[in-house]
C-alpha cells in the first residue's frame, strides 16, 4: 500500500501505473482489432471476440490493483452474489462522475460479462481510449435534442440503428449491456434546467435501454440496478486518483423486466413507450429513496468489504 505518500504523489504514481496499463493492453486490443477489420467474417469474429474481451477484462483487473496499490477507500457493498459469468445482463446505474465507470468495472470484473458502454458520439475522439472502445464494439450513439429531432426526425433512425447492429454482435457472445438512462452526468445546474422530479437523480431516458430490451430482451432474465453514493461528495478523476475518496458505497438489486418490453415495438408503439418510461420512473423514485436513506446513514451494510474483488 502506498497511502504513506503524499496525495498528490499517489496521484502520479496513479496516472502512470494507469497509462502503462493501459497501453500496454491497448496494443494487444488495436493488433487482434486490425485482424478482424481486414478479415470481417463471422468465423473471424466468434474467434476473435472471446479474445477481445479477455484482453478487456485482464486490463481491467490492472486498473483494480493499482487501485488497491494507491488508495484508502473503505468499499460498502451489497448485492454482488448469484451472478453467472456466461449470461446476458442489462445493467443500468445512476451517473455522477467518470469515477463511476472504475467503480462499476472493479465490481462486476469476473462477476459477470465484460460491460459494454452506449457511448456518446464524440468520445470516439478520445486518444487511445476510442480506438479501444471501438475495438470492443462499444455502440457510439448521436445523442439529439429532441428539439432538433422535431425538425430532423429522420435522425431518429440514427441511433436505433446503431443499437440494433450492437445487439445484434451483442447476441452472438454473452455480454452486459450497460446504461446511463440519465444520458450524462449529474450535477445540480442540470438537475435544476431539467426540473427533476428527484433529489439526487436527473430524468432517466428509456431509448437506449428500452431498445436493447427489444433487441436481446429474450435473454435478459432481469435487470441488474447499480446504486453508486459519495458519501462525501461525488469526487472528480484526479481526486479518485489521489485516494481522497474516503468511502464509496454501492447497492446492487435486480428487478424483473416485463416480457411485453422484448415483443413490442419500441418505436412504433407510443403506449409501450410509457410503459417503460413509467417502469423506468418507478425505479427511479426507488433509487432516489434509497440514496437519501444511504446519505443519512439508515441503510448500513450488512457486508462489508475494503476493496472487492
């Protein structure tokens, strides 16, 4: 353990051990990813993909040592058990901070199949990252206002496309689709130009998930519904990669999905459309409650762990 260190010396030391493990997977991802573009046939890629995410998942448990290595932080955890590696999952979380993704990654690592993120458009631009998202087959997604949908509806088609093609690969190895329903990260001034019905959550958007439920709806048994809570405040990246987070608490649940969600019409049917807009709201309320409850300490663990494997 390196928590002797200075803050910001844990933070450097964090950052480096960060690139050159990602870096070093990277290559390996960007070689296997150029073999299955010159060679796009589905032979090719039922054995190129295993591959794929086994590079994913070991680089994964690199961020999850170094995370170990530089910090303090007291993990309260509940809800990790009876989760089977070879399914399909639909994961869904509520979205404060990048931290979120290091979070869900170190958790479900092993647990469950490698998550793949719907991703907005533009972070496909990112240095070294994108190249390794697209390499992975994350869904990059062009996220409208609707107010400019309203005058280009055929840019509807746009993202729907692009999440059928998804599951479509989706279907063909076991994979856990993974949701922001919020569509972007939380903060106050959002929360108050949206006029949010919840405390500590913005308005969650049913097209992205509702379309990967009638898609792979057939192999999702249920949904899995991550809670992530800063008891002390949601940190930015370089707080995380000083170790300042003192505590980091996470409930997971899951819930069943309603089998007309994987047999209607997403698109086509407005009643269905509420439907999965009104589920989706009653989780939500669910999860407004329960962070007020895990804010005020009324909610302990009953299992604790400093850092899950």
């Amino acid at each position: 353990m390196l928590s002797f260190l200075p803050a910001a010396a844990r933070g450097v030391v964090a950052i480096l051990m960060l690139v050159v493990n990602t870096l070093f997977w990277c290559l390996l991802l960007f070689a296997l990813a150029l073999v299955k573009l010159a060679l796009p046939f589905r032979a090719v890629r039922a054995a190129i993909d295993p591959v794929l995410n086994g590079i994913a998942t070991r680089w994964i448990a690199g961020n999850s040592g170094w995370m170990r290595l530089t910090q303090r932080t007291a993990w309260d955890v509940e809800g990790l058990d009876g989760f089977e590696y070879r399914g399909w999952y639909m994961v869904c979380a509520n979205h404060q901070t990048w931290v979120d993704i290091f979070v869900l990654q170190h958790l479900f690592n092993r647990r469950i199949p490698l998550l793949k993120f719907f991703l907005k458009h533009e972070l496909i631009w990112v240095p070294v990252m994108g190249l390794a998202w697209w390499a992975l087959d994350f869904p990059f997604m062009r996220r409208h206002s609707e107010q400019y949908l309203r005058k280009h509806p055929e840019k509807r088609l746009e993202d729907l496309e692009t999440t059928r093609r998804a599951c479509a690969k989706f279907a063909l190895l076991p994979t856990s689709v993974m949701n922001f329903v919020e569509g972007t990260r939380f903060t106050a001034e959002k929360h108050a130009a949206q006029h949010s019905p919840y405390r500590h959550l913005l308005k969650p958007k049913a097209g992205a998930l509702a379309l990967s439920l009638n898609a792979l709806g057939d192999r999702f048994d249920s949904m899995i519904d991550v809670t992530i809570v800063y008891p002390g405040g949601a940190p930015s990246f370089w707080q995380f990669l000083r170790g300042d987070v003192e505590r980091i608490v996470v409930r997971v649940d899951r819930h069943p999905i309603p089998a007309e969600f994987s047999s209607g019409n997403f698109m086509a049917d407005s009643k269905l459309r509420k439907r999965v807009q009104a589920w989706l709201h009653d989780l939500w309320q669910r999860k407004d409650r329960r962070i007020d409850e895990l804010l005020a300490g009324q909610a302990p663990a009953e299992g604790r762990a400093d850092a899950p494997r």
